[in-house]
C-alpha cells in the first residue's frame, strides 16, 4: 500500500502547482496528473478487493480452501503474477485516457481542459 499512496501523493502534489498559479492548462503536466491520481484511486480500489477475497477465502472457505489461499499467497510465482498484472492493467486504464481516446476524438478537446478564470 505504500507505493498507492506514494503515487497519489505525487499526483496531488502536482496540484499545487496548478493552485500556486490559480489555472489549470491542458499540457503534460496536467495529464501527468491525472495519470498518477487515476492509477492510485483506482489502484487502492483494486488492492482493497484482492485483500477482501483473500480474507474471504481464508475465514470463510472451507479447510481446502484455506491451505490453497495461504500457500497462494506465500509463495510461488503466481502470487507475483497476479500483481504485475494488476499493476500493467491499472498503467493501461491510467494511460488509454491521454494517449487513445484523446487522439480518437480530437474534436472534444485536449483530455484536461482549460479551467483558467
């Protein structure tokens, strides 16, 4: 979970940029943004659902189901697996935004709009 909130913070801590000049504009550092935001929120959604099912199926599994967690979860290359690729998906969901659907409808605008006053 370190490492969530390492990213978020970095995130958020871009925003004081934006707070110290009082505008928000479209450019690398806004969408550099809200990729590090986007990966962390949805990041610590993530995480928070595979931590859910592991407690799950450790109290409430049956005998079987509890030694299959627990040595899942200990060791083994699958437990490594899983996280590489959760985190190559949250990078994908963070990136798809800026770099695909921005070029497919150039027409609504850069992906972080201009909100100066």
């Amino acid at each position: 979970m370190l490492i969530l909130d390492f990213v978020q913070s970095i995130g958020w801590a871009l925003s004081s940029y934006n707070i110290a000049y009082d505008r928000l504009l479209p450019g690398i550092e806004c969408n550099v943004q809200g990729f590090l935001i986007n990966v962390g929120d949805v990041s610590s959604s993530v995480w928070s659902l595979v931590i859910a099912i592991h407690t799950v199926l450790l109290l409430a599994g049956g005998q079987r189901t509890r030694v299959w967690a627990a040595e899942k979860s200990t060791g083994g290359k699958g437990r490594w697996m899983l996280c590489i690729s959760i985190w190559m998906s949250m990078i994908f969901l963070g990136l798809i935004g800026p770099l695909a659907i921005q070029r497919i409808y150039p027409e609504k605008g850069p992906f972080c709009i201009n909100l100066k006053r």
